[in-house]
C-alpha cells in the first residue's frame, strides 16, 4: 500500500509539471501539494487503561507488557485499579527518588479507594509499574498501580477469579484476612491456609505495625525483632490482653514483613498473625480478653 500511494504521488507531480507549461494550473489545483494535508500526529506511547482486567498467566510484580483487557466479570488474575502521571519536572524514576514514593502513595490512596479498606488487611498485593527507559524518553509520563488477589500470603499463589477486586473490603469483605490453619514446618512457616473463624483455626490476622520511618535495618535479626515485638502490641489490642511483656505467654504469632523494595516506597508495614501451636478456636479471638488467652495457654 505504501509503494503505490508514493507512485501516485508522482504521477500527480509530472501532470502538474506539465500543466504549468501551459501558463497555469488546471480549475481546482493550486499548485500546492500540502497545504491541505493534516500534518502527521507525533508518535506517543500509550497511556495504559485504568479500573482494567487482564488474563496474565504467573503475573509477576510489574508485569509489563500487558495482553488486551478482558472484561473483569470474566477470568482474570491481574487488575488496573488506578493510572496515574508523573509531574513534568520529574526526573526518570529511580531507586529512591521521591516521585516514585509518591507515585506508590497515590496507588496506596487509590487501592484504599478502590478496595474500600488498606489493601494490606486483604489477601491482595499492590504493585506501582512506571515507563521503561525508552518509553519515558518517548513522553511516557504514567504511571500503573497493579493489584492481584493472592490465594494464602504464604505460597503467594496468584489467584485466578471472574469478578473486579472492587470494594473488597467493603461489606461483607471477601478480600479480607482472616482466620487460617498454619502449618509449621520447624522454627518456618509450612502453610497458612484461610479458613471461617466457625471453623477450627489455630491461627487469626489481627493488622498491620507500621515500622518508625527511617532506613531499612541491614540486620535482619534486628529487622525480625523490630516485627515481632510491634506485632506483640498489635495482637493486645486486638485480643484485649494487657500490652506488656506476658503477650508471648498467652499467644504465639507470625509476622510477614513487605521487603526492602516496598520500605524504601513508604510501606514499612508488617502484617501480624496470632497463632497458637497446640490449640484451635472456632470463633475469632478479636476482644476474646485473658479469659481466652490466660498466661501459658497454647
């Protein structure tokens, strides 16, 4: 198509070539090939669709490219829920710049929006996408906020659903956390399998500790320390136990720290578990008080 529009055009320039001998243009031609032509539109890359569905077989954290969207009643494992844009004065976003925090920010805003609670109390993952290097170049200048639905927060096995992520955590909360059947394997975690608190459990979610801000500790010990004893205070008020150094002796827990990646976004949180390694419940200990937590249980 492209060869036989160029030969066209020549074909028009010599008739006109020729006209012109004559002492004018035909009626109609003025003479001038291009005044009439829009111009070309510049190149651009794509702004990726917001509140979109995709079916993305193991989607990893910042999946990219993505495959055409599907309408989220149908099968799907990855979702849109929000596209943003960098200012203009940005730099290209590196490791620690600031727009990048903002940009994780704003995703954080949009996903409590979008899920109707803090998508780190659901079994969710929350993953900010920004332009390669190429594509910022070209005027790229968006940002994607990417959220999966995980089937346990140990495997993090993605999970495969028909139905928008939307309001999650609204209403009767199907997104939410919260009773399981751990598995121990050791001093590690085998399994941690979600389960109805009516159910027998030895294990409930009970919110998120939210370290100091400050660098990512380099000791690891020091890190899992810092987790287990913010957690310790998380699991008192959530059982209505006294915060003080006999929690340890009434309840067992598990914590799930977010990584280095996530820290130096703004996410220093850790999600805390209570667990008990030699007895289940079947009602959640949320309130339960010393009565169901005494000294030694467990």
């Amino acid at each position: 198509m492209r060869k036989a529009f160029v030969a066209s055009v020549l074909v028009a320039a010599t008739a006109l070539a020729l006209a012109g001998c004559g002492g004018g243009n035909p009626p109609g031609v003025d003479g001038n090939l291009t005044d009439n032509w829009p111009a070309m539109p510049a190149p651009s890359v794509p702004v990726p669709a917001a509140s979109a569905c995709y079916d993305v077989d193991n989607p990893a954290p910042g999946q990219a490219p993505l495959p055409a969207p599907v309408g989220c009643a149908a099968r799907h494992s990855l979702e849109t829920i929000h596209v943003g844009t960098f200012a203009a004065a940005d730099a290209p976003p590196g490791d620690g710049d600031p727009a990048l925090r903002r940009a994780y920010t704003d995703c954080s805003d949009s996903a409590r929006r979008y899920l109707g609670g803090d998508w780190r109390t659901a079994r969710t993952g929350l993953d900010l996408v920004v332009p390669t290097a190429a594509q910022w170049s070209g005027g790229a200048r968006w940002y994607r906020c990417d959220a999966v639905e995980f089937a346990d927060l140990d495997s993090y096995r993605v999970v495969a659903r028909e139905g928008s992520l939307k309001g999650g955590l609204s209403g009767p909360r199907p997104l939410a956390l919260g009773c399981f059947n751990v598995t121990a394997k050791g001093q590690d975690v085998g399994a941690m399998a979600p389960v109805d608190c009516a159910t027998a459990h030895n294990g409930e979610f009970v919110g998120v500790w939210d370290a100091p801000a400050g660098p990512y500790p380099a000791d690891a010990h020091q890190l899992e320390q810092a987790r287990l004893d913010g957690c310790r205070g998380v699991i008192a008020a959530y059982t209505g136990v006294p915060d003080d150094d006999k929690v340890r002796y009434r309840v067992g827990q598990i914590t799930y720290g977010f990584g280095k990646a996530d820290w130096d976004l703004g996410n220093r949180g850790a999600r805390c578990y209570l667990w008990m390694e030699n007895k289940t419940f079947t009602s959640s200990l949320k309130g339960a008080g010393p009565g169901a937590l005494p000294i030694n249980s467990g």
